[in-house]
C-alpha cells in the first residue's frame, strides 16, 4: 500500500520568505546535453562532479534520490542538482518521502542501508534552525507512530544550534560567566548526544518491528521538565435571576395603543402610520405561523390589532375625504373598540399566567380577571402564592442555563456532568425606599413588599453505582469515564456519595457537609471560606477523598476588615492533613483553634487567599498551594509547594521537595532538613533576579516584582544553608537547583566557609540555558518606523551618528523595546522638540501640541531621536494655569529603552511649560531629562544573534531582502568573489574559512549599493577600527592586526556606480574603477580622476573605467592612466586612444 504523505504543521508554502538569499555567478545551471542528444541524468552528474558533500558524509544523487528526495517539493533532478558542493540553500530545501525512507530503514539489512539513519541524522546538523522539517508526517500506517516520533526527534535535532551560543552576550552580573558558558556548551552537547542516542535506539527498535520499545525509547530522548499546574477549571459564578414579562404588553405598546395616541396628533397621521400597521400585521401573522403556545397568541393578537389599526386609519381617511364631521365618531367608537378589546385580552392573559404556575378556583379566576381588566392590585394570598411558584420555576430554569453553559465553555474539557443542589423558595418582608413621600398625608419612607428569597435545602445522593434520573442532573454529551462530576450543592446540610468511577467536584458553601469522593482524583471546592471566618459552625463537616490525589480548595479572598465594628473572629484556616483536621484560627491568640471538617485521604490542599493560614503536612507526598500568609510545615515524603500569598514561611522537612514561587510575593522563608535535594521554580525571568548573597546563615535571593522603583522586591530567604561554628559560617546544605521562568537552570557557587561577617555576594553558574529573548532588530543610521506588532525590538549601534525611530500611526496598542548600546551614563542631554499653536478667545489660550519627537544625545556626538511615540492628547482641555487651556500629552506607542549597563527606561511625556509655551508658540525646543522615567533594578541587554553562512570556493551573489533584520550575517568565504547586494540598516561580518585561507588566501568582495533606499557616496564611506561604514550598512572585517588572518579584499560600488577599495591595514579607500556613466563627458571623469589623485583617493593611477567603448566598436576593457593623461586598451596595449575616440555608453 503507497501511503501519501500529509504537509507538516510547519508547511513550507506558508514560511515566510528568508531575509537572505544566496545564489551562484557565473556557473552553468543547466547541464549541457550529451553527445547522443539527451538531457543527462543523476547518474552522469555523479560522475562529472562526484558524490555531494554535507557535513561528514558522501552521499550521491542517485542515493538521495531512491530515498524520495525533493527540492522545494520537486523531485531531484540533474538540473537542481547541477554543482560540485551543495550550498546552504540546498541542504536547507531537501526533503524525504517519510514512507520510502521507513521501507528502506526496515527492508534486508545491507551496508547502503545502514548508512541511512546516520545520514539523516547528519543532514538535520547541518540544516539551519529555521529550515523546514527534514520529513513530514505519516499520517496512517503500523509504523506511523513511530516514525512520526523519529520524525520529531530529528526535528528536535535540527533546532539544537550546536554551534551557536545558547547563552546571551550579556548576562547579570550576579553570573559567573565563564564556568557558565562552559556547563551551557557541555549541557548542549549532553542533549545532542541524548537525543542521538534515543534516535538510534528508536530506529533500531523500528526495525525489529517493536514500536513499544521504539517508543519509550522516544520517550527519554524527549522528556523535559515542566511545572506542576495546580489550576482547575473551576470558576464561582453569581446566581441569576430570570424574569421574563409578557410580551402582549410591550407589543400591545407598540402597536394599538402608541398608534391612537399617535393619530391624537390629527388624522395627517394615520396617513403615515397606516404602512407600519400593515407591515406589523404581516410579520406579526408570519411569525405566529412558526410559534407555540402563548407565544403565538401574543403574535396573533398583535397581527390582528394592526389589521384593525389598519382598518381604522382607512376609515379615518375615508371619513377624512366625506368631511371631517364624520371623522370625529368614527375614530372614537374605533378607538373604544380598540381599547376595550385589548384591556379584555390583557386580563385574560393575566390569568393565563397565573394558571401556569398555580391552580386558581373558579372564583379566583374571575376575580384576578377583574381585577386585570380594572387595573386594580390582585389578591395579597395569591400574588403570594404566585411569586414562590414563578420564583421556583425561574430560578430552576436559571440553574439548567447556568450548567448548560458551563459544559460548553469552563467545564468542556473536565466536566460532562453538573448536579444541581435542592433549594425552596420563601417571601421575606422587605423595606422598598421611595423616591418622594408626604409626611404631612401619613406617607411613610418606605413601602413593605413581601420579596422571594432562595435558600438552599439539604441534599441526600448516594451516586457510587451512578447519578439518578432527575432534573437536578444536567449533560449535554455522553457519559466520559474521563470527565467528572460537578456537584454544585450550596449551603445546607448536604450528604453525598460520589460516583466511584469518575473525578467528583463537590462545591459547596454553608451548611455541614459529609462528602465522599470515589476512586479518582476528587475536589472538595469550600466557596464561602472567607465568609466562615466570622463564625463558629454548628457541628463539624466529614471530607472524605477516598482513592486518588483528592485537593481540598477554600476558595474565595479574605478580606481584612478589622475597622468594622464587628470584625471576623477568624483570621484564617488550620489545615491538618497528617491528623485530618481543618479548623478556624481564632483572631485571640489564647483561644485553641475551632474544628470546621474532618479531613480523611486528602492529599491537596489550596489555602484561603489573603488570610492567615497554617499547614501540616502528612508524612506522604502531598501537594501544597499556600495563598495566603501562610506557614506551613510540609513534614516528610516528597513535597510539592506552591507559594502565591504575599508572605510564607515553610519548613519542607525530610524528603525531595519541589517548590513554585509567585513572582509577586514579598518575603518566602524556606527551611530544609538538607539531607535529599530540592528544586525551586523561581517564577520570575533571568533578568527579574537582582541579588544572591548570604545573609547571617541564609541564602537570600532578591528579585524584582515589577518595574516600579517604589514597589519593594521580593525576598527569598534559604534558611539554614550554613552553620555557624567556632566564629565560622560552614556550609550546610548546598542541594538546591533554581529554574527561572524562562527555563534557566541555576546552581550558586557556595563558598564552603566565610571567614568574615556581613551580607557576602554570591556568584551563580547557568547549568542550562533557557529560553533567550527576542533578536532585536539592527538599527544604524538610516530612519525606521517601529513595527505595529504587539510588541517589537531594536537594537540600536553604538556606530551610528544620527539614528532616528518613528512611531506607526493609527496603530492597535503596540509596544517596542529598543536596545541602546551606549551606557546610561554616557546620555549627555535629553530634549524634546515639538510645535505649539494657541487659539486666543476671550479670557483663555488654548494650546494645541503637534509633531513631539525627543533626541538623545550620547557622548561622542551620537544622537539618537524618538518620533510619534507621544503625541498632542486630543481630549477636552482643562485649565493649566493662568487662563491657559490644554489637553496635555498622550501615549501613542510605549517605548522602552534598555541601556548597555543594564540601566532601563520608560519614555514619558515632555516636561514642558505650559506659561512658556503660551507666551512663545510654534517651534519648541526643551531640556527634558526626566522625560527617561528610569525603572527598578537592572535588565538583560539584548544584541542581535550571529547567523552565521557559508558560502562556496565559487563565484556567489548574496542578496539581502529589504526588510526587518534581527541578525548580524557572518559570511565565510571560501577564497572566491562575491557580490553582495544589502538592505538598509544591516551589519555584516566578513571572513575566509581558515582551511581555504592556508591554501588559496582570502577572498574578493563587491558590495553594491544601488539598490539601498539612501543614495551613497564617498561621503558615506568610512574605515576605522576593521569597520566599515556604507550609510547604514556596517560591514566588520577580521582584525588586521592579527598577522595570521588574511586581509580580505574589499570594494564598494556607490550609487553612481564608482567603485572603492578598502585597504583595512592603512584604513584608506581608493577609486579602483570609473563608471562613465556617471559622467556628463568624458572630460569631467578625466577632472574626477585627478581630484581624487590630489586627495589621495585613487588606488592605483591606472584606472579601469566602465561603460566606455571605442567609436570603431573594438572590444576589450578601457583603461585611463592618470598619472600620464593617456587612455588604453587592454587587449591593445600599444594602441594610441585619444579622448575623441570614446564615447560614453548610456543604455
């Protein structure tokens, strides 16, 4: 069976194109045909060029080809495969068919075939990054899975960059560099070879045709450490009331009664209102055809109300016509009619609905209709007995509204049954304020209304062998033994039996509760735990988990009210899990804490935000959320501890114990015995951790928790890591491993003695690295507009002279970061230009604020400007002083600007004079410093990444797309010329393979400028320091002082087409050839030549000189030497040219 195979998820059409392109000069791409006439194959080229080279193997193309080998989709061919070395581009764009290469890796073993999994695995090697997947997915087949994960883990493979850096340039400073580039390196390298290692034992598995073992195989060489979520889907949601009022009345307002009014007006307007009476009336009949019930007697009614309405604006008319004295009887006997009718129709409705929610006698009947027809108030006993029923039947509606959208959103994942609690419904005697009322005629303030109030009853269900039938169970899918129950029980007194088979959530709030979950992971979800803290319970509740890892959650936030007069007599939860007990702290430290629940087999337990809570821990594995200020003493067995209130103090105990921290809490104390490791989820990113240091016997580790400099940081105390002995602080415990947000895996370097006494700074080792930021994107010297995405970087060159930055306008709420490769101390002036108009009326000056940029001025003259990032506020204006009106300044694009020292920050508004501005409008020009609004701590300052690319030992031309670059291109040539063709604000490294250097020297670069958006001239080049400047273009060149690397040659043809070498050594640059086409005639580019010999511009007095010929079209290169003021032709050295005798070539 042939298997087709499915585009990956990463489908190559929808990539974005690369910012790079690379492609040959000067080579044939075509193979030439054979002597018998025929198109040669992959055979012939094999033998005119031999097998292809990548990496470490030799491979032909008739190999590649037998594995379902394509490029860019198509299959290999003697033309895609027509050169001697594959390039970049070709590796990258190589693909296999998933299902040949699978037949051919579990077909009769022979040496062709065993060379097939080291193959592959070296292509991924050698393949960029960002490339496409080596092979897409199978998507059927017995061996589908298992190829699928070798797929994934040749992937995997590919995006581990071995030869780059994992680790940043810049680190904290808090970072031992050194050793932690060492562990980062080793550590890339133990992941490349764990991940060779699974895919061997994966393909060796496959062979054998055992793809359990394959997988598990699979399972090592992919498995990574991730964080305990202890998140549920479980959310409080506030009951809804459901009333509904009867439609007869609000159509009956539209229709009838509105139009008599209307035609009150006169008989004009029955005119205009008799089109909408027959509209209504057709749709009103339309839509009754589809309704039931009381529905479509509203419906019908109304349609015949407007054909009536219809029927008497006619008459009206018709009246109209005869004589207005026939008007006036007609309209009224009409309109009586009308309104008699529908008063009928309405007290028959009236009690209709009663009827529908309680059973009224004959009499009750006729009175309540009376009473409709009359306008007079019903019957206190049975509007009574109405409001409970309706309430009832409402709020059991609402409840089934409720659940039925909880498993279609929060639940639709966990969920696939809500049980509802048992409720009854009772009036309560209730104040109802009035707006006005007369003292003086007996009026009181207030009304007294017999209101319905819900109270929730008790609830028995013994659901072990399933859930009964009754309308308290609601579902919308089949039963899922993978879903689970929600109980939604409320207050009362409450027992239940879940089922036994399926995850129970019981979510209850008042009342005692004797709750029993079943052999799943059950959740006993206590909604009004804040709400208990101002009360001691009746008699102690019973939760029992049962099987399973069962959590025990008090939800909700306490609020600290101790200024009310009768304030909480709790201030939070003891939660026992070693003795079973959850019980009431009491706000006086005398009294013993009050018992609330009995706690049998839970494993879980999340604390009430914001109250104080204790935990114990049993001497089993238990789970722990503390969430409030918390202390907790975890006891033994292997911990986990998440930490979210503000401040908490634990004690892990003995055991291996993981701990997750909230990066906004304040003050963590941890303690442990010291005796097994212990891991620590720091929640906060590399850059947020400020500080290690010991602190008396603890390791403290400071951190930010914002960007604001008023907000304190968070402080996470180790105690006990060392002991003081003999006047010595001897290390204690030392096995603690720190893992930051961005996945850094962090080991401080203890010293195992201090000798004197203070706060001692700690240095840190990055063992792994995690996950890096953003590449900025190059900024030099030409003008930019900041990207619209959400959020953009920059990096801005500590090489530029002017660099300029423009907000995008109109714009969706965007954000840019830009990387500003000077120190903070280094800005030497901050200033903020804009334009003031002002509107003189009466008393006031209105000021109005137009085209705001700021300009930083760095050391050395370097400037760098803002523009748009804050614009003129366009909202009504307020008074800013005397009789000055303004709106003041708005934020269209947020900037943050991140300093090389580690300095950050924010760009705020102008701090201008709005008297100043009022008394010198029009171009403005001020001092703003504080403009930099500087923000806590130190950040990561972030360069663009290296891309490093390889080129041929054959001519190349490299293409730079005109976009947004976020790398610095490292082009290593081969000893051969290239042409290089680049975008805007680009930087570039230049170089020759050290191997080529030794045999064939450096190599030849042409860099073309025409096709940049600036126009460049001599003016715009520059050499200093092995850099050179080409307007925004920086192209950086090995260091020429280093005697054992090569000088690379290198020319620069400007937008005239001019071309200048570059001689690094002596930092000089030389017209090394003329185009005459940049010339008026010929003797203005004779006039240049000798300027650029007086200023010592010219490399050589023998100038080759461009799109020149000879009238008599004789062939060959044009030469003028300036020095003899003589012209000659290189293949005729001895002919005499004179200047009549050339002629500029235009075209």
């Amino acid at each position: 069976m042939t298997l087709t195979n499915q585009l990956n998820p990463v489908s190559r059409t929808d990539r974005p194109p690369a910012p790079i392109k690379i492609s040959d000069l000067n080579i044939q791409s075509e193979p030439p045909l054979q002597a018998s006439g025929q198109k040669p194959g992959l055979a012939d080229i094999d033998t005119l060029f031999g097998p292809l080279r990548i990496g470490e193997f030799s491979v032909s193309r008739q190999t590649l080809q037998a594995l379902g080998g394509r490029i860019h989709g198509q299959a290999l061919s003697a033309s895609s495969t027509y050169f001697s070395e594959p390039d970049q581009a070709f590796i990258d764009a190589l693909e296999f068919d998933t299902t040949q290469i699978e037949q051919r890796m579990r077909s009769v073993p022979s040496p062709e075939n065993a060379q097939i999994p080291p193959l592959l695995y070296e292509i991924v090697t050698q393949r960029s990054p960002d490339a496409p997947p080596l092979m897409r997915e199978m998507p059927t087949g017995e061996f589908a899975d298992a190829m699928n994960k070798i797929n994934h883990l040749l992937n995997a493979t590919q995006r581990l960059d071995i030869r780059r850096d994992p680790l940043p340039e810049h680190l904290p400073d808090w970072v031992d560099k050194t050793k932690s580039r060492g562990m980062a390196s080793m550590g890339v390298g133990l992941q490349a070879y764990g991940l060779y290692s699974a895919y061997i034992g994966a393909i060796d598995a496959l062979k054998k045709g055992d793809t359990t073992e394959a997988l598990i195989n699979l399972g090592g060489g992919l498995s990574e450490i991730t964080s305990l979520g202890v998140e549920y889907a479980l959310s409080k949601t506030g009951e809804q009331m459901i009333r509904q009022g009867s439609m007869a009345f609000e159509q009956f307002g539209k229709t009838s009664m509105g139009k008599w009014l209307c035609r009150g007006a006169g008989l004009i307007a029955s005119v205009l209102t008799l089109p909408f009476d027959i509209y209504t009336a057709i749709k009103s009949f339309t839509d009754a055809a589809k309704a039931q019930g009381k529905e479509a007697q509203d419906l019908y009614v109304t349609g015949g109300l407007s054909v009536f309405s219809g029927a008497l604006s006619l008459a009206l008319g018709c009246a109209a016509l005869a004589g207005f004295q026939a008007a006036g009887p007609v309209g009224i006997a009409a309109a009586a009619i009308m309104i008699v009718g529908s008063k009928i129709y309405g007290a028959v409705r009236a009690v209709d609905d009663i009827d529908d929610y309680i059973e009224l006698t004959v009499n009750e009947r006729w009175r309540a209709g009376w009473f409709a027809f009359t306008g007079q108030r019903q019957d206190k006993a049975l509007m009574d007995r109405y409001l409970v029923a309706k309430t009832t039947d409402d709020y059991a509606k609402a409840l089934k509204t409720r659940s039925l959208r909880w498993l279609d959103n929060e639940f639709r994942e966990t969920v696939d049954v809500i049980v509802n609690g048992r409720f009854e419904v009772t009036l309560q005697p209730t104040r109802l304020y009035r707006y006005q009322w007369d003292e003086d005629k007996g009026e009181t303030p207030y009304t007294i209304e017999n209101l319905p109030i819900i109270k929730d009853t008790d609830d028995s269900n013994d659901a072990r062998d399933g859930l009964p039938d009754s309308d308290s169970v609601v579902s919308i899918t089949k039963s899922d033994p993978a879903k689970g129950v929600f109980w939604s029980l409320g207050g009362g007194h409450d027992t239940v039996q879940g089922i036994k088979e399926k995850p129970n959530f019981f979510s209850y709030t008042t009342g005692r509760k004797t709750l029993s979950g079943g052999d799943k992971n059950d959740s006993f979800v206590f909604q009004s735990a804040s709400e208990a803290l101002s009360y001691d319970p009746i008699k102690a509740s019973e939760l029992s988990g049962g099987d399973g890892i069962d959590l025990l959650w008090l939800q909700g936030t306490h609020k600290h009210l101790d200024h009310i007069p009768d304030p909480p007599r709790h201030l939070g939860y003891d939660i026992d899990l070693k003795r079973g007990r959850l019980a009431l702290r009491p706000a006086s430290p005398g009294l013993e804490p009050v018992l609330h629940s009995t706690l049998k087999s839970i494993e879980k337990v999340e604390t009430l935000a914001g109250a104080t809570n204790r935990v114990i821990g049993s001497d089993q594995a238990d789970i722990i959320a503390a969430n409030g200020n918390d202390h907790v003493e975890a006891g033994a067995g292997d911990d986990q501890i998440s930490v979210r209130g503000l401040n908490a103090t634990v004690d892990g105990g003995p055991g291996s114990d993981i701990y997750y921290l909230d990066p906004m809490c304040h003050r963590i104390s941890i303690t442990e015995d010291g005796l097994e490791p212990s891991t620590v989820y720091l929640g906060v990113s590399l850059e947020a951790i400020q500080r290690w240091f010991v602190r008396e016997n603890a390791l403290v580790i400071e951190s930010l928790r914002d960007d604001d400099p008023g907000s304190p940081r968070r402080e996470l105390i180790l105690e006990n890591a060392y002991r003081t002995m003999d006047g010595k602080r001897i290390l204690h415990h030392e096995k603690w491993a720190f893992i930051t947000q961005d996945g850094f895996h962090l080991q401080p370097d203890w010293p195992t003695e201090i000798l004197q006494s203070g706060d001692l700074p700690v240095s840190v080792t990055i063992r792994t690295s995690g996950v890096p930021k953003a590449s900025p994107v190059q900024i030099n010297d030409h003008p930019h507009v900041l990207s619209a995405q959400a959020h953009s970087h920059y990096f801005v060159s500590r090489q530029i002279r002017r660099a300029a930055l423009f907000a995008p306008k109109d714009s969706l709420p965007s954000h840019s970061t830009v990387y500003v490769d000077f120190d903070s101390e280094e800005i030497v002036r901050v200033s903020a230009t804009y334009v003031v108009s002002i509107t003189e009326m009466e008393a006031f000056t209105f000021l109005d604020y137009d085209n705001v940029h700021f300009t930083l001025t760095f050391a050395r003259g370097a400037r760098l400007s803002l523009h748009g990032n804050v614009i003129g506020n366009r909202t009504r204006k307020s008074d800013m002083g005397a009789g000055n009106m303004a709106a003041g300044w708005a934020m269209n694009h947020p900037l943050t600007l991140v300093m090389r020292d580690g300095v950050s920050y924010h760009l705020d508004f102008p701090r201008n004079n709005y008297l100043e501005d009022a008394k010198n409008p029009g171009y403005r020009l001020i001092e703003s410093r504080a403009s930099l609004r500087e923000r806590a701590g130190r950040y990561l300052f972030v360069s663009p990444f290296v891309s490093k690319r390889a080129l041929k030992n054959t001519p190349q031309r490299v293409d730079f797309l005109a976009t947004e670059h976020n790398a610095t291109y490292w082009l290593e040539g081969r000893s051969a010329s290239y042409e290089l063709f680049p975008a805007s604000n680009l930087s570039i490294r230049l170089s020759t393979a050290e191997a080529d250097v030794r045999l064939s020297g450096s190599s030849t670069w042409l860099i073309h400028t025409h096709l940049l958006p600036e126009k460049i001239t001599l003016r715009d080049l520059s050499i200093k320091n092995d850099l050179i400047k080409i307007g925004s273009v920086h192209i950086h060149l090995p260091d020429s002082n280093d005697p054992l690397l090569p000088l690379e040659t290198v020319e620069v043809a400007i937008s005239s087409g001019n071309r200048y070498r570059i001689n690094n050594l002596f930092e000089v640059i030389g017209l090394c050839v003329a185009d005459a086409r940049a010339y008026s005639t010929i003797d203005a580019l004779v006039q240049d030549a000798r300027d650029h010999q007086h200023r010592d511009e010219l490399e050589n007095t023998d100038l080759q000189v461009l799109n020149l010929r000879l009238r008599d079209a004789t062939s060959g290169r044009i030469f003028y030497n300036v020095a003899t003021d003589t012209w000659r032709l290189e293949s005729e050295p001895s002919r005499v040219i004179s200047a009549e005798h050339l002629s500029i070539v235009k075209e």
